[in-house]
C-alpha cells in the first residue's frame, strides 16, 4: 500500500535574497500543500519581501537571532506540522532550488510506509555533481562497508557516480537536508525535531542517520533533482575560520553515533585528515586554536557555545 504524499516545503535564509528570490520561484509553482520560510535574522532586504509577498501557501517566520542552519530547520519544521496537515516534509536551503520536474517525480515514486526520507540527486548549477550534498553510507554499520572505507578512505562511503544516473531508488544511510523529503509522522514520533544546538553542518547527517536506526529506509531518488548554487567549492575547501569549528566538533558527533562503541579508534582515524584542512587556512596558528577547541568541545559533547560567542574567538569580532 502506497502512501499519501501531501509536502510541505522549508527554507532557511540569511542575507541571500537573490537566491531565495530563486528558490522561491521555482518550489511554489509546483505542488505543494505549503512552504514555510524561516528567515534568520537578515540584514538585507529579505524581510521586507517576504512580507510583500501575497501567496496564501506562505509561512514566514522571523527570528528575533541568527539560529542557524539547524536552529531554522528545527523551528521550520516545528511550523510546517502546527500550520499544515502534511505527510512529508521537503527541506532545503536558500540557495537550493527543485528542477522544474522534481516534485512531479517525488509524487510519482511508488513508496511504502517501511520509507521514512527520500534524499535528492543533488547539482551544481554547471550540471556536475555537488560533492558537499553527496549521500552517505555508514561504514561502521558491517564489515563489508568497514573495510573497503578503512582501507581506501572516506569515497569508499559516499554514494558513487553511478547512483546518479539509476532509474530507481537506491537505499543510503544519511544525507543533506538540500532536497531531503522526511516523513512526517516520523518527525512527530520518535525522529523529532532536528538538533537546533547543532548550529550549522552535519546536523543534517546526524538527522538523517537516525531513520534507519529507527528501522525506517532512507532512500536516494536519482530522479528527483536539485541545484544548490553554493558559494562554497566543490571540494568544500572555502570557507570562513570560525565555521571549522562547526564543521569539526560535528562531525565528532556523527561520527559518535556511526561507530557506536569503536568510537574512541574512529575518532583517531579520522584526526589526520581533519588537520589537513590546515593546507587551507593561511593561519596556521588560528587554525590550531579552532581545531583544539572544535575537538575538546566535540569530545566533551559542548554544543552550548553560540554563534557571537564563536565569532568573537576566532575572528575577533
């Protein structure tokens, strides 16, 4: 038996009007019962338009401070299931956007009540794969998918090329939340609402991972698609320094709730290529500093530090 498919859409935007503007155009023109807009403490024009807008599909809320990635989606997604009676949740970020068929092909995917997540096929606007969006698979799930990652690094556990161009659903085990359907009764159960203490990265894997420990399948569609027009390069090597915190402290989380109790050994495979990222800071001393406080807060599972907080420590302002 086949479920009912009504979707809401969330974004999260800060200071891309552009590219909301974009993302906006393209997921309302297609069937959507909803679409709330969390709007993140912008400084630009973002406020002003949203509420220009007339259509009566739209939620926007206004924080009253930057939430983050995760503080937006969590409180998104608490919004899309108070204003609307829907069956899944899409979520995606302002510079993300459906291709102009990609609700049509989710509607017409045949999926049982055993799917929890649907994950999109994910592009650059260049048509080439975005490696930041790329699905992963648990490699600390079972041997076969161990050794192969142990052996030959973190590829051995993304989802390969080949996914991309199936013509079926293939299952994975965590994605991003840039074209990430997540059923809804999940979230009012055991799933819940996505980790707002979490800030920005990983938060989405970390999320996701826990469908398939809930028993559920996590799926990825190659026929759904989307483009994230990232300003972030497609080897994920640019970026501010104070987001290496984020990036470091949570992925010690993920990688807690991947390896279960081989954690401790996980964890020092996996410091060597989290210091090569030095290769891409051009202070190597303020590099250190965020790395040791990243990896002793992600030890010591600290997530209270806010985002002023982190700025103020690593970029002096």
């Amino acid at each position: 038996m086949f479920d009912s498919k009504k979707i809401v859409a969330v974004i999260v935007t800060r200071n891309r009007i552009d590219k909301l503007k974009v993302a906006y155009r393209k997921i309302i023109c297609q069937h959507i019962e909803g679409l709330v807009i969390v709007n993140n403490l912008s400084s630009d024009e973002t406020k002003s338009w949203l509420e220009s807008l007339d259509e009566p599909r739209l939620v926007v809320y206004h924080s009253e401070k930057n939430l983050g990635g995760a503080g937006g989606f969590n409180i998104g997604f608490k919004i899309a299931l108070k204003k609307y009676n829907c069956d899944w949740i899409l979520c995606f970020d302002d510079d993300a956007y459906p291709y102009d068929n990609a609700i049509k092909n989710f509607l017409d995917l045949e999926i049982d009540s055993t799917v929890g997540g649907v994950a999109a096929a994910v592009f650059l606007p260049d048509g080439t794969i975005c490696q930041m969006n790329r699905p992963i698979f648990n490699p600390f799930s079972n041997i076969k998918k161990f050794l192969p990652a142990f052996l030959k690094g973190e590829k051995n556990y993304h989802v390969p090329d080949s996914f991309y161009f199936k013509n079926y659903c293939m299952e994975i085990d965590a994605s991003s939340f840039v074209g990430c359907f997540i059923r809804s009764s999940l979230v009012r159960g055991k799933l819940g609402f996505p980790r707002k203490d979490l800030f920005l990265y990983i938060d989405d894997l970390i999320y996701t991972l826990q469908i398939g420990k809930l028993g559920y399948k996590l799926l990825f569609s190659p026929s759904v698609k989307f483009i994230h027009d990232c300003e972030t390069v497609n080897n994920g090597s640019v970026y501010p320094i104070w987001r290496l915190y984020y990036l470091i402290r949570n992925n010690i989380e993920l990688l807690r709730k991947q390896a279960g109790f081989v954690f401790p050994f996980a964890f020092l495979s996996k410091v060597g290529s989290w210091l090569l990222k030095i290769r891409f800071f051009e202070n190597k001393k303020l590099f250190m500093k965020v790395f040791f406080f990243a990896v002793l807060d992600g030890l010591r599972k600290d997530f209270s530090k806010d985002i002023d907080l982190i700025r103020l420590k690593f970029d002096g302002k």
